[in-house]
C-alpha cells in the first residue's frame, strides 16, 4: 500500500501541506534509513529545502499530521506501528511507522 493511501485510511487529506512533506519525508527514509537517526540535522532539512521552508516549520507541519491521524483512527496507527500505543507517536517516529510499511 502506499503512502499515499495509509494517510488517507488515516483520514488525512491533500489539502494539508503537511500530507505532501510527510509523504516526502517518508520517502526519503525509506531511501536512506539512516536519516531517521538524524533527523532534525539531516532528514527535516533535505525535505524542507524543495518546500522553501525551515526544517521547524516542516516538523509542526508534520505534527499537525500526525494529530489528526491520532484523533481521526489512532486503531490504525496502532496497527501500523505494530506495538501497543498509549500516546500519540512523535513525528519522527510516526515517519519511521510509515517507512516501515511495505
């Protein structure tokens, strides 16, 4: 499945610019894992630039994302993250649940 297609499961829609730059943030982890170690000095930055912004404007972006997947079916985040969640999953690490989908 895509990512494309998770977020929207998700119930996160295109019309959130965080939808397109969590998608490329996705792909580019699914590129080189190791930006996932990295990720506020290598991974938020290369995605950022293509987008002209900050890599702090692209992390709240990112986050605003993340909640509404959390609000809209936290099940399926679960499911994804294969793991028992209490809390919503940071960005980070909601970009790694995602890369981590085949």
């Amino acid at each position: 499945m895509s990512c494309h297609d998770t977020l929207k499961r998700l119930g996160v829609t295109p019309n959130y610019i965080g939808y397109h730059q969590t998608i490329s943030a996705v792909e580019l982890a699914r590129r080189d894992p190791d930006s996932l170690f990295l990720v506020t000095k290598s991974l938020y930055p290369m995605v950022a630039k293509p987008y002209g912004t900050s890599w702090k404007t692209l992390e709240r972006n990112i986050r605003s994302v993340v909640s509404m997947a959390w609000e809209r079916n936290p099940d399926l985040v679960r499911e994804l993250a294969g793991y028992p969640m209490e809390d919503k999953p940071r960005a980070a690490q909601f970009i790694a649940i995602l890369a981590d989908q085949p």
